[in-house]
C-alpha cells in the first residue's frame, strides 16, 4: 500500500521537494509498512514559505471579507467531494478506522469552511458613542500564522486552523505532525482548486524543530499548536519572548462524572465514546470514569459488556470500530502506563494486552482497556496517557467529587450524566473546563468555542472565539468637536 504525495510540501502554489531535508517515514499503523518516505524542510524552504506567505497576505487581507467568503465557500463544497479520498488517506496515516475517517474529518473540516465563510462578513467591530465624539474598532488580521498539528486528527486540525485564520485575511503556513503528514496536503489542493490565491496557504513537512524555527521566524506572527502540555509550555514560551500570539490546544485527563440518577445506557454510550473512539487517541476524552457508588458495579458491567462488543481488526473493514495506535511510540507509552497501572495496585478488569491480529502482526495495536478501583493519587488517574485505557473510580457526594474532579493540572473538558437538570448545571459551573458536556461527551460541533483552561490550553479554536484569536483590534476615534488643549 503506497500513499506517497507528489513531493513531500505544498509552497506558493505549487509542491515542492528537497531531499536535504531529514527523511521522514509515514507509516501505516495497522500493518508497520513504509507506505511513503517524505523529507523534512530546510532552512531555505522555510524561507520561501514564509517569504511567499507574508507577499501573499497583503492583498487578501485587504479583501472585501465577502471575497474571502467565496473562496472559502467552493473549498467547502471540495472537500465534501473529496471526502472518501480525505478518509483512505486519514486511515493510512492514523490507522483510525474508515468507520470514523469516512464521517467525522471531512465533515467538520467542510463544516468550518462553510461556518467562516458564512459568518465573517458579520464580523465587524463597534462603534462606540462618546457624547459628541465617536470611536470605531477594526479587527485587523495577524498577518503569517503558523499552524502546528497533533496527529489524531491531522486534517481536522489544518482545517480548524486554516479557516477562520484565512477568513480573517491572514496568510498560514502549517506544519502537520511528523507521524501523520499527509492530509494536510490535500486540503492544500483544494485551496488551490477553490481559487485560493499562491502563497496564502503552505504546507511544510518536519519534526519539532521546523515547527520551532517557523515560530521563531520574525516574519510570523502567531502560532497555534495542538500537542501536549511540554511542547505547548516550549512554544507558547518562546512566542511570549517574541511578543507573539499563540493558542495553545493541549492535553487532558479529563473527569466524566456519572450520578446515581442517570441513564445506565446512555451514560454507558458517554463513557466508550469518552474512551475508546479512536482508539483513545482524542485530547478531551473522559478518561476518570467517576461512578457514584450505588450504581458503580451496575455501570461496571455494562460498560464491560459494550466493551467486549468493540470490533479491533483491519481499518478498511467498513465494520471495524477501533484501529491501532499511530505509531509504535505510542504503543509502548500505553503499554507502560498499563504496567504503572497494575504495579500501583489498580485492578486490570478487561484488556490490557496486544490482540493477535493475523496478517497485521506489525501493527500498533492494544486491547481496550479498563481499570477499576483507581485512587486519585495514581499515576493512571493523573497522567494523559492517550490510549485506550479507561480509569474507573468510586464516588459517594456531588461536593467530593467535584474537589476529585477538579484536582488536576489539566483542565480541558469534562462530562456529567444526570437527570437531575439543576445538578447538571450547577456540576457543569464548577468544573474547571474550558468544555463540559452534560449528557452526552466529545462532541465538538464548529458552532461552540473549543479549548482548554489550566495547562490544557490558552486560546479557542471553533466558533467565532477562533476569529478573535486570528484578528487585532484597532481602535480609531473620532473627533467631532475642538482638542481641549492645557496649553
Ligand atoms: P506533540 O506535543 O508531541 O507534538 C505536537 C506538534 O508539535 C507536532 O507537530 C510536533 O512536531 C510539534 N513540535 C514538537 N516540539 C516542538 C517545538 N519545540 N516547537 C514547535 N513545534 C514542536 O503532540 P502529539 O504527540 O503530536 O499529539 C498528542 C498530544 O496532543 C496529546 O497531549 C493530546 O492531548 C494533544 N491534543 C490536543 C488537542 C486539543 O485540541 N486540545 C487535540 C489533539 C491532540
């Protein structure tokens, strides 16, 4: 299975390749097989993509916003047409399941196309009365953003960066995860093909220190990452030291709270969907599962009965419902996380192991697997793992378990299962989140802010929040009367 792009970046309109650069092995997940060898960009290139972005801004950020709209509207409909082709790339690269890949990457990528393009006509600044005088805001756009990605969802996230910073007449250059580069390429074509002007969008391949010298680059003037809290604390450092912008989307060990009162079946749907979908590779998922006593071995056993039902095999079977891990890497983490688990006196109730995947042997895979009988001090409770490895813990009160909950340097989402609708909110106000779902969990429609507070993240992706974080605010006012002068 062969998946190689035409070259390796996407600059000023046109692929590009520099066999200088360190070579780069995308791997399919599910087999270990080389499925394309990429090289990471130079110092030259990273030059030219930043040169051709910074030419590129002026004009479009001079745009009527509506012009923008249009262009941003025909990439929607582009990659809705594209979307089998985005899903086979997506698998190969992540291992995710097409079961997933066919439904949720394109979708919301097409989704916050159609979203900007929809509202930044709209969006304007104030006019602000001042007795006879006046003052009006601009949002005015950053200039050359740069985008780094995570690699869960490597389109979801060049998508959720470059449509609202292109809507507000920014210019990007995005560096994807080195462990799954090549969906960003894609949507680097559909620009071009929705008549995207060269230099607006680029695409450039490499490890942490591309990304490094793209933020450090004195023609750049923001950087939103997606990756985990070291890498988050190392970039929005050195942006902070260069007075840049930054959003910063991180990691999370975040708390799903199920009360005596819920649903059994449908908090049971929360808690796998919170856990298991993409192989527990998502950074909000619910992975403290907090049972409140007189309903916790109910919910243990139906939440092990749905377990034992998860269909683990080959990513391109339309059946399958989880995949592998993305790399070998992440494999050995979740592997050594299962043995911090068990030494530290938690109990392995299901998985755990590596499945015997006949003809996938090379494969990244992992059992799902759930712990009962966590304590709050346990590593497994309070380190993001990023794996399907599900935390079972006991609770007695609504007060105790919101101090449990919110013990934790993270701070990135949470979930509350309850008919109870005032407990719902009143449980939702007090975590300290940036989301909290109550009734259901990990869903992240465009429409609603997306982000973390505490050390999961500064800044919000989705929604117009986003466009707040790709503009400025100039503010102008206007004199309609005499300067009153002391002098
Ligand atoms: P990572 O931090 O290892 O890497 C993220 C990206 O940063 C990669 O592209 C990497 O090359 C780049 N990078 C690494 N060091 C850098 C540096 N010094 N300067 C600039 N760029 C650098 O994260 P990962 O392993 O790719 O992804 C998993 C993590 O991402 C998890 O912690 C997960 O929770 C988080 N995540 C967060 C969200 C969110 O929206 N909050 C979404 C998905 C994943």
């Amino acid at each position: 299975m062969r998946a190689q792009p035409t070259a390796s970046h996407y600059i000023d309109g046109e692929y590009v390749e520099d066999e200088a650069g360190a070579t780069l092995q995308v791997v399919y997940p599910a087999t270990g097989e080389v499925i394309a060898t990429l090289h990471a960009a130079t110092p030259a290139l990273i030059e030219r993509a930043v040169a051709a972005a910074k030419r590129a801004q002026g004009e479009w950020g001079a745009l009527r916003p509506i012009e923008r709209a249009r262009i941003l509207r025909r990439a929607h409909d582009l990659v809705r047409e594209r979307n089998d082709e985005i899903a086979r790339i997506e698998s190969l690269d992540t291992g995710r399941a097409v079961s997933e890949t066919m439904y949720v990457d394109a979708v919301s990528v097409a989704e916050a196309l159609e979203f900007y393009s929809g509202v930044i006509a709209s969006y304007n600044g104030q006019s602000i009365s001042l007795g006879s005088s006046f003052a009006y805001t601009q949002r005015e756009p950053l200039g050359v953003c740069v985008g780094i990605g995570a690699w869960n969802y490597p389109f979801q996230g060049a998508g959720w960066k470059s449509a609202p910073a292109l809507a507000a007449g920014n210019a990007m250059v995005f560096k994807p995860s080195e462990n799954s580069p090549l969906s960003a390429l894609l949507l680097a074509e559909i620009y071009r093909d929705a008549g995207l002007p060269n230099g607006l969008f680029n695409v450039l391949q490499g490890f942490g220190n591309v990304g490094h010298a793209l933020v450090a680059h004195p023609d750049t003037a923001k950087v939103s990452l997606t990756g985990s809290v070291p890498t988050g604390k190392k970039v929005l450092g050195l942006a902070g030291s260069m007075m840049k912008h930054g959003t910063m989307e991180l990691g999370g060990k975040s708390p799903i709270i199920v009360f005596d009162d819920a649903s059994i079946d449908n908090a049971a749907s929360g808690v796998l969907m919170a856990n298991f979908y993409s192989t527990g590779q998502i950074c909000t998922n619910g992975t403290r599962v907090f049972l409140q006593r007189a309903i916790h071995d109910q919910m243990v056993e139906k939440i092990t009965e749905r377990t034992r039902n998860i269909k683990i095999g080959d990513p391109f079977d339309p059946s399958v419902t989880m995949g592998p891990l993305v790399s070998q890497a992440q494999q050995s983490k979740v592997r050594s996380y299962i043995d911090i688990g068990k030494e530290e006196g938690a109990v392995l109730h299901y998985g755990g192991g590596i499945p015997n995947m006949q003809g996938m042997e090379g494969g990244f895979w992992i059992e799902p697997t759930i712990f009962t009988q966590v304590t709050d001090n346990m590593r497994l409770a309070r380190e993001e793992i990023f794996g399907p490895v599900m935390s079972i813990l006991a609770f007695d009160t609504e007060e105790e378990v919101i101090a449990r909950a919110n013990d934790t340097e993270f701070g990135l989402a949470g979930g509350v299962f309850t008919q109870d609708i005032a407990r719902g909110h009143r449980v939702a106000k007090r975590l300290e989140a940036g989301m909290v779902w109550i009734n259901n969990y990990n869903l992240a429609p465009v429409e609603v802010p997306f982000g973390g507070v505490k050390s999961s993240g500064v800044g919000r992706e989705c929604a117009t929040a986003a466009l707040d974080h790709y503009t400025q605010i100039k503010s102008v006012y206007v004199e309609a009367d005499q300067v009153v002068s002391v002098f």
